[in-house]
C-alpha cells in the first residue's frame, strides 16, 4: 500500500500545497488501507472449512474425543478466519462490483467527514485511495463539476494509479494542473483545509 511508503505524506502535503498555489480549489487527499471489513465473506469461508475439517475428523477410522472435536474444529475456524481476511484472498473472494461499491461508499463518506463541501463556492476536490481494493476515487465538489468538461475531468483521473507512490502524485499533478486550468487561483479568503494526507488503517 502507498501510504506505507515512508515518502508518502511528507511528498502528498508537499504536492498539495504546490498545487494549490496554482488554484483556488481545495485538495483533500485520504488514503485508507481498506474500504470495507468483509467480514462476512471471511466469515462464510472460514465456517465452510471448519465443517470440512470436522466431517474430515468424524470419518477417519481413529476416533477423536469429542472435546478435541470441538477444540479443532474452534481453532480451525478462527485460523480460516484470520487468514481470509487478508488483502490477497479477500481481492480474490470479493466480486469486483462490491469492492468499487465499498471505495465509493467511503470516498463519499470521508467527503463529508473532512469538509470538503464547506468550501466557499464548492470548489472542494477529495482524492481517496483504498490499497486492499487498489481504487483511487476523486470526488469533486458542485463548483468543481460546473466549471470543468466532464471529457477532461475523466482524462485526468485516468491518469491516476495507486500501485506505486510515484504515479500516485503524477495523478495529483495532472489533477493539479487541470485545476489550475479552470479554478484557478483567486484573491478571496478561502478555507484553508491541511495539506497533510489523512491516513486511516
């Protein structure tokens, strides 16, 4: 996951305020390890191998206690568990449409949180990148949407990528740079939102 890399916020907060000297919009960059817990489908996997390993332990020929039946099957179950939720297996399990769905979900949700519609005019832009999903989600706010070319906004988001953090701040200087383009920068007192990425485990 990007924000792991030690670079990470340090180059984000740089990026950020660079950016905006060039435009009146605010960037809000949040980047989160996962959008969503997926518990269940952890959940279902792990009872599915428990049952397994017990039919397994009620049909070999040596008999098992029924008390270390129930102790084996416990364990399994809670290793399955812990194992299926990890990053590789849960992207393997999850169908595609339910992990975009999580992101957005969570994209729009720390939009608010953060206070990216409480800028004056809506001029507001969040970046949020999810790494168990592998998304980057960029919500901008009403003012943001009526000044810019729905062509060109797909453009720059296109550009975005969150396998590595270089490519992830050469989609923040696209973005920046369209920005700059059509909000650009203006003498009026604005609310001033940090730099600084906000990271969520």
């Amino acid at each position: 996951m990007i924000h792991a890399d030690a670079r990470f916020s340090r180059s984000v907060e740089e990026a950020v305020a660079r950016l905006e000297e060039q435009t009146g919009a605010e960037i809000v960059v949040v980047a989160a390890g996962r959008s969503g817990t997926y518990r269940d489908i952890s959940f279902v996997g792990a009872s599915v191998l428990a049952l397994f390993a017990m039919l397994v332990l009620i049909l070999i020929p040596t008999p098992v206690h029924e008390y270390m039946l129930v102790i084996e099957v416990s364990l399994t179950w809670l290793l399955a568990a812990w194992v299926l939720d990890g990053a590789w297996f849960l992207r393997l399990l999850v169908p595609k449409s339910r992990r975009t769905a999580q992101v957005l979900e969570a994209a729009h949700a720390e939009f608010h949180r953060e206070g990216v519609h409480a800028t004056p005019r809506r001029i507001g832009v969040l970046v949020y990148v999810s790494a168990l999903e592998g998304v980057v989600e960029v919500l901008p706010d009403l003012g943001i949407q009526g000044k810019v070319p729905p062509a060109r906004w797909s453009e720059a988001i296109d550009e975005f990528r969150q396998d590595d953090l270089d490519h992830f701040l050469a989609g923040l200087y696209t973005l920046g740079e369209l920005l700059a383009e059509f909000v650009p920068e203006r003498d009026e007192d604005i609310v001033d939102l940090p730099n600084a990425p906000r990271v969520r485990s």
